[in-house]
C-alpha cells in the first residue's frame, strides 16, 4: 500500500475499497474538510493537544472501550 502521498476523501475512499473497519485519527479538521456521513467507514477522532507516544498513552483504557462499543459507519469523537 503506497498511501503516503493520500488526502482525506481519497485515503478515506481506498480504506473502504480496503475493507478497513474504521479510521482513527488526529485531524480534528476532518469534519470540516469532508462529509463524513456519505463514507461507509467507522471514525473516531481523537482530540490531543499533540500525537506523540507520551500524551495519547493515557487515553488508552478510554480507547479501547470505545473501540468496542463503536458500531460500524459510526462516527465518533474522543476528548
């Protein structure tokens, strides 16, 4: 998968193609850069100060939970 060069309605589109079960990501930007309710895909965005090791480490038990209980094609938001 040579995805590096990907923007976010096209990186979205080929995780579907894909079959990928959901999208996790930091870019709290995405909802205003794209309709996310006409993709197919679950996605979660996360909201951190930044996405280093040290500061994401503490949401872990709160991530793992939501992972579990999120449904496909839902979108959701961890703060």
């Amino acid at each position: 998968m040579k995805w590096n060069s990907k923007q976010n309605g096209e990186l979205i589109s080929l995780m579907i193609k894909q079959k990928f079960d959901i999208l996790i990501t930091f870019d709290q930007n995405l909802i205003y850069q794209q309709n996310l309710e006409k993709y197919k895909i679950s996605i979660l965005i996360i909201n951190t100060k930044n996405n280093q090791f040290e500061t994401i480490k503490h949401f872990e038990i709160k991530l793992n939970k939501l992972l579990n209980q999120m449904k496909f094609n839902e979108k959701k938001f961890l703060i």
